[in-house]
C-alpha cells in the first residue's frame, strides 16, 4: 500500500468534500470611515476603493452593503484638528458628528450590528491612543476618557465597543461602566493583541491620526512576542470581554491561532489597512490576481482560528458571492 494523499484532490467534487474552511460573508466586519459634513466621498490615497463617507453617503454606503448581505460595520471618525485636544473632549460631546451619525446609522437600519472605536487617537492632538504628561502615555487617567466615551457611543445605539488602545484594565473599567448604566447588552470586542505595525499607516492616513511625536511601543505590543498575547487574553477574559481580537491579522496568525486554542470566546481579527493597500498596489501592478488573493487572505485568517473578520475587502469578496 502507498499513502497518496492526491487521491483526496482529484476532482473538484471531492475537493468540495474534503474542504475544511470555508469563509462566508456573515464571518465580515467592515469598516468605514466617517467625516463630517454632506455629500462628501473621499477616496483614501493609500487605499484605493476605500472611501471617507460624510454621513448621507454612508448610509447609502451601507444599504448597498445590505444587499450584498453584509450585516456588520465598525465606523470610524476622521477629526479634523481644530476639533482635537489633549484630553479628547470632543469625543464624549453628545453633538459631535461621529455620536450623531452612529444615532443616524441605528436609526435607519437597526437589524445591523454596528461597531464602535473607543480609543484617544482620532480626538487627541497628540495622536496617541491615552493622555499624555511629560511625553509619557498615562494609563489609568486614560480609563475615564475611554469611560465617557463608551457611555456616550452604548447610548447613541452601538452593538459592539471596540476599545483599540491597549490601555491595561480598560474592558474592566468599561464593562462595570456599561452595566452601572444600564447598558448590560452592549458588547465589547476588546484589541486583546493589538502589536505596534507598520501595517496601520494607510489607516492613519485616512484618519490623520499619526502620533505627532514617539510611537505607541510602550502600550501596543511588540511584534517579537507572542507571551504577552496570552497574559492580554487571560485578563480580557477575566474583565469580562466577549470577543477577543487579534490585529493585524496575516502576520500574527500564529497568535490568532493560540488564542483559538486556549480561549472559549469567539476571536476575531483586523486585516488592516496596509494589509488591503498590498494586495491593492500589487494588483493594481499587474503583480498579483486580486480576487485569488483576496479570498486566500481570508482563508488563511481563518483557518488560523478567527471566527470574525474586520475587512476592507468585505465589500469586494460579498460581490463574488452573489
Ligand atoms: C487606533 C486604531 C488603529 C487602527 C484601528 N484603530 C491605528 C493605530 O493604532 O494607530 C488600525 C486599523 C487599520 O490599519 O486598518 N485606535
């Protein structure tokens, strides 16, 4: 007897048999970035396809994506800097464009599931994700700005908070917040292994959210390490989060895949900005096959153990399938 593992691949009926991953579109996150104002669609030079949607659009933005059967959005707020300063007040300002539209995007369509961001950086005219004091990033000073704005998204409608900012003890602080205010079914996915990449820089571009000085090394983690990613896991399990998520996501597989292993929650991972820009440059190049790129990222993202994926190529993929 020989051992011939092709006889498992010899037709695309018995591939379809043997075939252990699958992605669908009920497994995508999308996001999308918000500015203020009207009729306003501004395509991300880092990031062709990908657009700042002024509200009006982005509504028009998500009943497309409805029909494409895609069901989740995680929104994110483009400042412009004569609205920043260094304790993020405009976050928490019941007014401001980002609470009003997420009340507006609810409103319009409440069977979605919608994501929020909770982090310092898009708010701060330092750039960072926390308060700064003598060129140092504060913790637990932080923990009540990402407090405030937490009530005040669970309050505009959200399904799900995203605390991005790798702040220790914020899902804590937060989730004693939400249920002290009666927002006991507002979930939170916390950033558990959020690493300090290189990948992010087509995301701050679009945001204009670069640190104006330093970089986030002493609070996102080091890509050297996947330890850490453990210690971060057990404590977002503890404090009470219900997704975990992993980001980036194609060179941190391996982590997603330990705390696949280890950890009962569903994981998620964001397949970020510069890991889109890539397979778009290089397509865009003639390079790489675009949609046979695509769908293999997201195979691997998940066959590595995520459940849910936040994508920039949701929309792309969901118009494959129908
Ligand atoms: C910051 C935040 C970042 C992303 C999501 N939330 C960037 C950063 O940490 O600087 C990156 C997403 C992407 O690159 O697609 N709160």
């Amino acid at each position: 007897m020989q051992r011939r593992p092709r006889r498992n691949r010899k037709s695309e009926a018995v591939r379809n048999l043997v075939e252990e991953t699958q992605v669908t579109v009920k497994d995508l996150i999308f996001p999308l970035f918000l500015v203020d104002g009207q009729k306003k669609q501004i395509e991300v030079a880092s990031m062709p396809g990908i657009y700042r949607f002024s509200i009006d659009l982005m509504l028009k933005e998500i009943e497309e994506c409805l029909k494409l059967g895609i069901y989740s959005f995680d929104v994110f707020p483009a400042y412009p800097e004569s609205l920043k300063n260094a304790i993020a007040t405009e976050s928490y300002n019941p007014e401001t464009f980002y609470l009003r539209a997420l009340r507006e995007i609810k409103k319009n369509f409440p069977e979605i599931c919608l994501m929020s961001d909770v982090a310092m950086d898009p708010y701060s005219s330092d750039g960072h994700d926390g308060l700064v004091k003598d060129g140092k990033i504060l913790n637990d000073e932080t923990l009540q700005i990402l407090g405030r704005m937490s009530l005040a998204q669970a309050d505009a409608g959200v399904d799900i908070l995203g605390p991005s900012d790798m702040m220790d003890g914020r899902v804590g602080y937060i989730r004693n917040l939400l249920d002290d205010n009666g927002f006991t079914d507002t979930s939170i996915m916390s950033y558990t292994a959020k690493y300090a990449s290189a990948f992010y820089g087509p995301f701050r571009d679009a945001l204009d959210s670069a640190p104006k000085f330093g970089d986030k090394k002493t609070y996102q983690m080091n890509p050297a390490n996947s330890k850490e990613a453990l210690i971060e896991a057990d404590l977002d399990m503890e404090e009470g989060a219900d997704f975990l998520m992993v980001k980036p996501a194609l060179s941190y597989l391996d982590i997603i895949k330990q705390l696949s292993d280890n950890y009962p929650l569903p994981i998620a991972a964001y397949n970020v900005s510069g890991e889109y820009s890539m397979i778009k440059a290089a397509a865009e190049k003639g390079w790489l096959d675009y949609d046979r790129s695509m769908n293999e990222v997201l195979l691997s993202i998940k066959r590595a153990g995520a459940k849910i994926m936040l994508t920039y190529f949701a929309k792309d993929f969901a118009r494959k399938q129908v």
